[in-house]
C-alpha cells in the first residue's frame, strides 16, 4: 500500500501537528500491510523562528527509511502573522504539488488546522483519484471570522466557504479532533463520514506523570508556567499583564514560547510595568520537561472568540498528565472538557482578570496522579486507532 501524507508540521518541529503527524507515522509504519511505503511531504522546521535555526540543523531535506520517505521543503523566513503564513504555504504548496504529481498512492492523508493543507489534500486525491482522509484540527472560516476585522472577514468569508466545501467534500472519511466541531460539521456536512481521535498525552509525558501525591512548597509565591504559542488565539497580551499585577508577590508567572503576538504582549507586560513575568524562548521537549517540573501551577488561555469555545487545545493533555493545578481560562467545548475530565483545574471566562484571581486561589497547590485521564487519552493508543482507521478507508470499495 502506498501511502501519501500532507503536513505542513512535522518532528523536530515544534507544534501540536507536529508531534500529532509523528505518532500517527509511528503507528502507519506498525500497522500497514508488508510492503506498503509512506511518503511524507512536510517542510523544514518553521514554527517559530526563534526555534527554526537550532531544529533546522539537525532536520534532512530528504530521510529514506525502506517503508517511510520524508521530505521537507525550505521556507521563507516569515513572521507568524497572515500574509507570512500565506506566502509560507504557498511556497509549500508548490513544491508538494510537483512531488505529488511524480508519485502514486493509494489513500492520501493531511492533517490541517488552517484549511489550506486540506485543500491540497483534495487536489491531491482528485488528481490521484485515490481517497482522501482528513484530520481536521481547527475550522478555520469560523475562526478567520472572528480574527480578521469586519469589512475583511466578510469580503475572507464567501470564497473561503467555497473553498472548505470543495475540501470537505473531497474526503472519504474526516477525523475531528474536537467534539465541540461536531455540529457545525453536522449541519454543513450531514452526509460526511466522521471520526473522533482527539489529541492525547505522548510518550515522554506518560513517562514523567507522578505516581504518588506530594504537597508544592511554593515559599509563598508559586511559579505560574505557560509553555505554547503566543499568538491572537491565545489572547496572553489581554489577560496576562493585569493578572500579574492581581497576583503580584503571590506568584511568578513563566512563558515560554513565541508566536504572532509575542510583540504585543511585551509591549502590554511594559506598559504595566510588570515585573513578576519572565518570557523565554521556545525550548525542546526535554527541556520543557524541566521547566514543568519546576513549575507549580500551569496556565492556559484562549481569547475571546466565539470560534474558540469549540476547539480543544493539545496543550491540556501535556498539562494534565504532570499532575500539576491548571489554571485556565477557556470557554465552549474546552471548559465543559476540564470539568468532566481533569480534577484540580480551575476554570475562568477568558481575559477575566478577576475571575482568574478567584481561580487561582481556588486551587490546591498539591501534584497528584491523574492516572485515569493518561490511560484514557495516551498518545500511542489513539494514534494507533486513527491509523487503523485510514487503512481502513483506503481498503474501502468506492462509493456507488
């Protein structure tokens, strides 16, 4: 069988679709038939690029295992705003569409949180005339609208909609990683058939989940922990300044990450002359790993967006393996997940200075096992799951 996937993120990369991209890889390889080759058509590390130059280094342009090929195209030095997004992926596009027109598939798989990447997923499946399996990751015409300003998301909206129906349409089979997704593919897309593996905790989390429950001793000032993107949909620029000063001399906050809106966040943490808050830059997983232990209460926040009141950000699974108290600041979807799913995490309405406040007072500053919630969500398990489920579809018999 032979196998073509489209990502636009992929190890050493640092990214939800990245690490998502790998486990499914690592599971493609186990599972697939003797014989079957999988070809990945990807780019050099480029999520942040303050990152992009050490995993640069060590990222080949081309690795050839017998069963997997991966191939990584070069990027443009970009910032993480929309017109560099757009030429970053157009640069990709055309490379992948020459690469793809020099090979055969059977099924093709792309994970997309943008649209774009599954967009050219379809392209590639029609032109193979092959079938198309989805990983759905973000919807993004309903976030663009909330993000882009109101003359502009009404002229973005019509040929974006266009373009996700043509996408969606395209697919066999459409895996979402959210079920706060599901009625608004439900209602777009009745006739599609859906699938449900979610993000989950990897490997190296598993390993490093706590066995035992230890009390945090804070000293009196507990260090606050933010590892992610720091961009529009994360909104940090318009909660994070004045929850520093609500907790001043009662906590510390640590973000570690870059991102669109890393400028803006900078500029609002001067103008309220914070000084409990320490931005670093993007690190690998190890060394995140060491941050996290050292942290006592992680933190977690999107804006306040309609569209994010559906998504289900990758970042809870990490967070809740470590057993730490979470403190987050989502709605929709994400909150009613916390609720039923992860025990000491306190939840506010997102940009809620005082709501957060109440939150964080109302946690125990303790690290426990959440031994249920690894089991349950464990990367390697659900990667498995989704991988046999694109075997499947591309050893189904053509739709009538």
């Amino acid at each position: 069988m032979r196998i073509g996937v489209l990502t636009f993120y992929y190890p050493p990369d640092l990214s939800a679709g990245s690490f998502r991209a790998g486990a499914l890889i690592g599971a493609l390889r186990e599972l697939a038939p003797a014989g079957s080759h999988i070809d990945v058509i990807t780019t050099m590390p480029n999520r942040y690029q303050s990152w992009s130059g050490s995993s640069a280094s060590v990222a080949q342009a081309m690795e050839s295992l017998p069963d997997v090929t991966v191939r990584r195209i070069p990027l443009p030095t970009h910032r993480s705003d929309m017109r560099g997004q757009a030429r970053a992926f157009l640069t990709f596009a055309r490379a992948a569409r020459g690469m793809i027109d020099a090979a055969e598939y059977d099924v093709i798989f792309a994970t997309s949180s943008r649209l774009m990447t599954a967009a050219l997923g379809a392209w590639a499946a029609r032109r193979k005339r092959v079938p198309l399996y989805l990983d759905i990751r973000d919807i993004f015409v309903d976030t663009i609208g909330d993000l882009l300003p109101g003359p502009l998301a009404l002229l973005a909206r019509p040929p974006l909609g266009w373009l996700e129906r043509w996408t969606m349409n395209s697919a066999r089979r459409i895996n979402l990683v959210s079920r706060g997704f599901e009625e608004y593919f439900r209602t777009r897309y009745p006739h599609a058939s859906l699938a449900w593996y979610t993000n989950g905790v990897d490997d190296e989390f598993v390993a490093a989940a706590p066995t035992a429950t230890r009390p945090l001793a804070t000293g009196g000032i507990a260090e606050i922990l933010y590892a992610g993107n720091l961009g529009e949909g994360q909104g940090l620029h318009h909660v994070l300044p004045g929850l520093a000063q609500a907790l001043r001399g009662r906590a510390r906050f640590v973000v570690i990450g870059d991102g669109g809106r890393r400028v803006a966040l900078e500029t609002a943490l001067a103008a309220a002359a914070v000084d409990n808050v320490e931005l670093r830059a993007p690190v690998a997983r190890d060394r995140l790993l060491e941050a996290y232990r050292h942290a006592d209460v992680l933190f977690l926040h999107l804006g306040a967006h309609a569209a994010f009141e559906k998504v289900l950000p990758s970042k809870l699974f990490e967070y809740a393996a470590l057993g730490k108290p979470i403190l987050a600041g989502v709605a929709g979807f994400a909150a009613r997940f916390v609720r039923e799913e992860i025990g000491n995490a306190a939840l506010f309405a997102p940009c809620d200075v005082a709501g957060a406040t109440r939150a964080f007072e109302s946690l125990q500053m303790q690290e426990a096992p959440r031994a249920e919630f690894v089991a349950r969500h464990a990367r390697s398990r659900l990667a498995r799951a989704l991988a046999g489920d694109v075997l499947d579809t591309a050893r189904e018999p053509e739709p009538a």
